[in-house]
C-alpha cells in the first residue's frame, strides 16, 4: 500500500513533548501519531455510534417542529398553596436542593 505524507505544524515545545512521548512508547513519531490518531477516531466512532439514535431523534424533533402551531398567549392561573410549595419543591431538586433546603453531596 502506497503511503501519503501529511505534513502538521505546531509549537517547538507540543513537538518535542510528542518526540518524548514516541520515544517512550518505542515509536518513531510517525507511527506515534497514527497510533493516537486511530485511537481518537475509533473514540469518536464509537461515541457516534452510540448518540445516533439521539441525534436522529432530535434531528427529527426539530424538523417536526417547524410545522407546530404557535404557542398561544400565556394565561395567568393561581397556584393553591400546596401547588406553589410543590412547584418550590420540585425547583429545589431541579437546582439541587433537598427538602431541607440542602444541596445533597455538600458540607453544610
């Protein structure tokens, strides 16, 4: 197989710590590089692979909300008493606060 030259520039201090790292590795820095950067592509793959029902979803969700009605003109409703504290309640765990008022996983 023929091989094609890439040629890359970068600082003196990136090449040299690439030099060591080869050295270190028994690599020449050729083979170095192709080796780190068939690692970060098979990642990237597989990271790809595993989001691309997501990413179709989403895709999907955004193509289908193009066609969605406006949202009408918001209605003020008051809350009851127990419905604002559910809705305090409920804000507290989205902003990771316990019921006691407390972020779980902090010292006090």
């Amino acid at each position: 197989m023929a091989k094609t030259r890439i040629s890359i520039s970068l600082e003196q201090a990136q090449a040299e710590r690439i030099r060591r790292h080869a050295e270190r590795s028994g690599m020449d820095v050729s083979a170095y590089l192709v080796h780190a950067a068939t690692r970060q592509m098979a990642e990237s793959d597989a990271i790809e692979e595993q989001f691309a029902g997501v990413d179709a979803l989403i895709a999907r969700a955004e193509r289908e909300a193009v066609d969605l009605p406006e949202e009408p003109a918001a209605v003020s409703v008051e809350l009851t008493e127990q419905e604002r504290r559910e809705v305090e309640e409920a804000l507290g765990l989205v902003h990771g606060r316990d019921q006691q008022g407390r972020r779980p996983g902090y010292a006090p």
